[in-house]
C-alpha cells in the first residue's frame, strides 16, 4: 500500500467523528478538476501534476509523450484555493508553476477528503456569530477575497464579480486568533482585519470549522523541542488536530528576525498523520518539532509544533 494510501486509512481510522470520505480527482492537462463533497468540506491532502504511468490520459497520444512514467511536482496551490469548500473547480492551464518533464502530456491528481465542519460566509462590511453548543471552536480554514461569482453578488455590478481568483494569504491568522478553543466568537469581514486582496472586487470572508470536544487539552513547543503528551491513568491519547509549520508571527518568535517569522500559512500535510501514528490510543508519547520529522513546508520559516488532542477512557 502506498504511502498516500496508508495517511488516507489513517485519517480514516483514527478521526472518524470529522472524516466522511477519502477521494481522488485526475484529470488531464488543460481540463478542469473538480473536486467536490456531497456532504462536508472538501481538505486536500496532495496534488501532484506530471506522469506516473503510461495509461492515464493517453488516448490519441504518440507513445513518445507518455512513456516518461517518473515525472511528478507537487502542486500546493490546490489546497489553497479548496480547503473548506463543497466544490471547487480549477482551470489546470497553467495551474502548475514548473513543467517536471517537457514534450511528456501530462495530468494532474489531487487526493482528498471530505470532513465535516461548520460554513459561515459573511460579505463584505458584515459580521457573523460562530458557536459551539457542545464543545471549542477549532478554525480550519478562512479566506477574505473572492472564488465565486454568485456568493455575496446580489445588487453588485458585474464588474465587482468577476475576479474568483482572490485570496488573503493570511485570513487564517486572526481568525483563528479571535476563535479557537472559545465556545463563541464574533468575525468581522472589513479592511480593518484583512487588508484588500483585489482592489474594486467586492468580497467575502469564507469560514470553516470544527466543534471539539470542551475536554479538549492543546500542546505547542517550538522547533527543535520535542513535544510531550500525556494522559491521566487509565486514559488514552486522541488526537483531534495537528500542524508543523506557522500561522502566526508571534507564536515562538523571541530573538528571531522578521524573514523567519513573515510566512503566516505554513501546514504540514503530513502532520496529523505523523502525530496520530506515534501517539494515539498510548497514554504518553513524544514529538519532535523538526524537519527530519515532518519535512519542511516553509524553508527558511522558524516553526512551531500545535498539538490538541483529548483523553478518553481505555
């Protein structure tokens, strides 16, 4: 079993109170992809563009552009633009920023699962009330900007639509700042939190979330330092989230310059797995915060290891 596959199972197996489905989209070069969840939210856990085979998308093609089955690049920019949406349809023209194997036709597979959590969409000048009636908010995803023509559109010109290629890089941060591990949170969709993305586009603060369990303990330690949980006798370890990397420039920042605090979007992919696979169901266990652990999401970015997870009975 692929290394692809035994994360998908794990996800599948250790968090099935979030996780509803584990799905794979391909599609060739030049097509769109659409990812999508019947139910839930879509989270992607990798997108590769090149060839691993010689049978996809290979009909009408010469032998020569298909034979070349060792070419693949990861394309990171699909997570960001469909995390925390039902649907999501790519243009994959150009989507890729590097050509892994020239003259080879290549194609684009992006592995995912659908989780469920809490929407809220509040448009431009507005404000929202999120909630938990049973347990903390946990933010999974947020972004300020644009990606659909039809949401927050009525009484607007045309003109103020049609950019749905709009981001905030770092919605997440104050986001999550003003909401995780509290029951209730006001979020505001203003300049005053998020500077404009796309100027003269009117926009939109799109949310996702989780309601954890109000047992829920939480452990960070800065790179380099191992992170240790435990649990109460006769209780188990349950990991609910898990991420190396940053989402904040004051978290672990003492004595460090600007540059290595700046990138405030930096995930693992591979984090709740690595972090589910050596601590759940023990009653202690230990993580290293390094890249020898969980590779590098953000060269030259000082990370940090966040950590929740509850104990429940053996």
């Amino acid at each position: 079993m692929s290394s692809l596959n035994v994360l998908l199972l794990t996800l599948v197996l250790q968090n099935s109170r979030l996780l509803i489905s584990a799905e794979m989209a391909v599609t060739c070069d030049g097509f769109v992809q659409r990812l999508s969840c019947d139910s839930g939210v879509i989270s992607v856990q990798s997108t590769t563009y090149g060839r691993t085979n010689g049978n996809t998308c290979s009909i009408g093609r010469p032998q020569d552009e298909t034979s070349n089955t060792m070419c693949s690049v990861d394309v990171p920019v699909v997570s960001n633009r469909c995390d925390g949406l039902r649907v999501c349809e790519l243009n994959t023209q150009g989507l890729a920023e590097q050509d892994p194997c020239e003259d080879t036709y290549k194609y684009y597979t992006t592995n995912y699962i659908c989780i469920q959590a809490e929407t809220s969409v509040i448009c431009h000048g507005g404000y929202s009330f999120l909630k938990c009636e049973n347990g903390k908010i946990q933010i999974n995803t947020a972004n300020y900007g644009r990606t659909a023509k039809t949401t927050c559109s009525e009484g607007r010109p045309s003109n103020e639509l049609e950019e749905t290629n709009c981001y905030f890089p770092n919605a997440l941060a104050p986001v999550s700042k003003s909401c995780n591990g509290l029951e209730s949170c006001e979020v505001f969709a203003t300049h005053t939190v998020f500077s404009d993305p796309c100027l003269g586009i009117y926009k939109y603060l799109a949310i996702s979330y989780f309601c954890l369990p109000s047992q829920t303990r939480s452990s960070l330690v800065c790179e380099h330092v191992k992170n240790d949980l435990s649990c109460e006798a006769g209780t188990k370890i349950h990991i609910l989230s898990a991420n190396y990397g940053r989402t904040d420039n004051s978290t672990c920042s003492t004595g460090r310059p600007a540059s290595q605090l700046a990138k405030t979007d930096c995930y693992a992919l591979n984090s709740l797995a690595i972090v589910t696979n050596g601590c759940e169901g023990k009653n202690a266990c230990s993580i290293s915060a390094s890249n020898k652990v969980f590779t590098d999401p953000c060269g030259g970015t000082f990370k940090y290891l966040y950590i929740s997870y509850s104990c429940i009975n053996k």
